[in-house]
C-alpha cells in the first residue's frame, strides 16, 4: 500500500510535467518539461541524480534572493566531478555582514555575479531528465519555484530526494526522542565516517550532499534492490 502510494505520486510528477509541457512558453523551462522523468520502479543505481545547493541572502524565497548554485551529477552511483558547476548570481540585494560571514561572498562579487536568467537555464538544461537531491528540499525548491515564476511566468514540478528526509525516517522509524541537529549535513556526514567538508559553499555543500545519499544508499539493506520510489519526496 506504502509502495503503490510512492508510485502513484512519482506518477503524478509525470502527469503534472505533461501538463505544464502544454502551457511552457518556448524556451528553458519548456525544454526542461520536454524531457520525462526516470520512472518509480527505476533501480537508484540507475537514476541520473543532479545534487543541487543554493546560497541565499535568507531562508525566505518570499523577500530573499539566490546567491550562489553549485551542483555536480551522479550517475550509476558514481559522482561525476567533470560536471561540476558553480556560479555566483548577479543580486541588487545589500549583503549583511552575517551572511558574508557564513558564505563567504561578498558585494564585489555578487556585483559581478552572473545574471539569474543565465544561472537558472544552465540548471534546468542540467536538470532536464534527473532527479533533483537536495538536502533540506524547502530552500532549493522554493528558490527555484520563485526563480521560474519570475522568468517565466510558471513553475516547473521537479521530483526530489531530500538527504535529511532520508535520515529523518530512520530515526523516526526508532520511536524515540532525538536531537534534531542528528539531521544537520556535516554530523550525518560524520556518522557515515565520511571526511569533513567546507561548508557554505554551493558546489561543496552539493557534493558532501551527493556523497551522503551513496553512503545512506550503501548503508541499507538489499541495497541493490532500491528503487526511485523508495527515496522520492
């Protein structure tokens, strides 16, 4: 039951592509939705992942602006670091000096940033027929929702696999109580003994996500046996 329910969502994703295909205006966003997505009972192994990160000015998309976006591929498991991408995004935001604190980019840099519209259809091109991972779904989803809106009048439907999910419900899955910094990027990383990462970078922060998902991946049972519909949001 648990099961048909994932794949009747995932294949509402499908649906919902389809659909939007019908109303894209011609360009980016439209050659993104002209690609389908990997079907649910697609082995893991198999699926063409796309690790995302977005670096903002805030948490809220509603009056916060896009920073930076790095991502990097994964395909048959394996991490393809030729793909790589990062790039700095063209903002009329003021930066406070907490953010420059944490993400290390600064007005001179932000100022010679890349346009949002360039950024925005590099990562769709990207992304045309993967799977988006992400960890902590609501940030890159609810920038890119407002990136789209605004370049293009309409939102795309994306399937996600969210990292922190992924952990949540096997702490959930014990019943008790738990600390919920367990779910921050660097201590799961930590727990899976893989190397600390410099943080607060887009790409960095894109590839310690890609690595995590293999490690959590691995970690589980009839590994082997995963399929898209066991880790899709």
């Amino acid at each position: 039951m648990v099961l048909s329910a994932f794949i009747h969502h995932l294949a509402g994703y499908e649906a919902k592509r389809k659909r939007l295909l019908t109303k894209a205006p011609e360009g980016p966003l439209k050659d993104f939705l002209s690609v389908p997505f990997p079907a649910p009972e697609t082995p893991i192994n198999q699926v063409p992942i796309l690790a995302l990160d977005f670096e903002t000015t805030g948490l809220d998309a509603n009056v916060d602006q896009l920073l930076s976006a790095g991502f990097v591929t994964i395909e048959n498991e394996q991490i393809k670091l030729n793909s790589c991408y990062h790039q700095i995004i063209k903002t009329t935001a003021q930066l406070k000096e907490s953010n420059v604190i944490i993400h290390h980019i600064t007005d001179e840099q932000k100022d010679q940033g890349e346009a949002l519209a360039t950024v925005i259809e590099t990562l769709l091109r990207a992304l045309a027929g993967k799977v988006m991972l992400v960890h902590f779904a609501r940030i890159e989803r609810q920038f890119l929702t407002k990136a789209c809106l605004e370049l293009y009048g309409m939102a795309p439907v994306f399937p996600i696999i969210d990292t922190l999910v992924i952990a949540k419900r096997q702490l959930d899955k014990r019943d008790v109580a738990y600390d919920p910094s367990e779910l921050r990027l660097p201590n799961l990383r930590h727990q899976y003994a893989l190397p600390e990462h410099h943080g607060h970078n887009a790409l960095n922060d894109a590839i310690a996500t890609a690595e995590l998902l293999l490690a959590q991946i691995n970690n589980k049972p009839k590994a082997d046996k995963i399929q898209l519909s066991d880790l899709i949001l």
